[in-house]
C-alpha cells in the first residue's frame, strides 16, 4: 500500500517552501513539525478547539488572519503565506534576536506560565493588532475586542488575566490602535 502525495509550494516565515511531495491527508501541524522541523505550533486538542496549533496566514490585501494547522490540511496552505510563532521576531543588524511586539509585552507582564498556549496567544494577539491598524477600535469597546480575539484561545494555567493585560496595554501604547 502506498501513500498518494502531491507536490506543496508555499511561503513559510518568508522563505520560499517546495515544491515537496506530501500525503495528501497530512495536516498542516504534522508538515510544519516533520517536513520543516517548525515545532512552535502545539498540538493541544486535536480537534481545532484550544488554538494552541494556530498560524497565521495573509490574505487578501495582506490582511491577517489564524488557521487552526491541527485539523487543516498542509495542502490548503498551497500557495499561501504562513508565519509561524517562530517568524515573529527577527534579527537585527548585529544578528540579535528582536522580539515582536506582541512577544515582548508578553515577557514584560509575564503573561505565560507553562507556555504551551503561548504561540496560539501570540497569533492570536498579532493577527488582533493588524485588525485594528486598519481599523482601530474605540477606546471604551477595547476590552471586549480583546476578549473576544483571546476567548478562542485555551489557557490550561489559566493565565488569561495576564494575557488580556499585555495585549490590552500593547494595543493602548501603540499609536493608531485606539480611537475616541
């Protein structure tokens, strides 16, 4: 019995993936972990329901959005751009690590315990942040813009309180976010 592949081409954190032959029925969590050996992306549930696998993927007008890598398949991704937890910081000039905003105010509040949901709250908070830097929201709506973007996202620790803080007081000290 042989397993039916076909070739998979896509962007992943900016480099170029593929073509690379892969089981049709692979989900995208297993290509990420065992093709690319990209494993910030956490297999929590199985089922789409903790968000702790999530990616990001751009879309139309480059606009951000998550997608669930555990019950999507790697071929749905074809074509598509994906960032990782593992492509939110970058390098500076010096070849030093530079956290992403997001990861930074995270660290500064101390807004993980155990940080295995951490890389689907990441997603979860920059795909919010991008939201807002085209359409910002009302100051007096924030908090629940905030709930409503984490709610999704399943926290074992319970460490919501701490990530709703960093991500509410990132989006306060980031010009643009806010309006009224």
């Amino acid at each position: 019995m042989t397993t039916e592949t076909k070739p998979l081409a896509l962007t992943v954190n900016g480099r170029p993936v593929g073509p690379v032959d892969v089981p049709e029925g692979l989900m995208m969590q297993d290509f990420l972990h065992e093709y690319l050996n990209l494993t910030g992306s956490r297999m929590g549930c199985g089922q789409g329901i903790c968000h702790a696998c999530t990616v990001i993927v751009e879309g139309e007008g480059g606009a951000l959005r998550e997608m669930r890598t555990c019950i999507t398949g790697a071929h749905w991704f074809a074509g598509r751009t994906v960032v990782t937890v593992e492509g939110h910081a970058r390098h500076d000039a010096k070849g030093e690590i530079v956290l992403s905003p997001v990861q930074q105010a995270f660290i500064e509040h101390f807004a993980f315990q155990c940080g295995y949901c951490t890389p689907g709250f990441v997603t979860g908070a920059t795909v919010l942040i991008d939201r807002l830097k085209r359409k910002p929201v009302a100051r007096a709506e924030l908090e629940q813009v905030v709930t409503e973007a984490l709610d999704k996202h399943i926290c074992r620790c319970t460490g919501y309180v701490r990530y709703h803080t960093a991500v509410r007081d990132l989006i306060l000290a980031t010009p643009g976010l806010v309006s009224g």
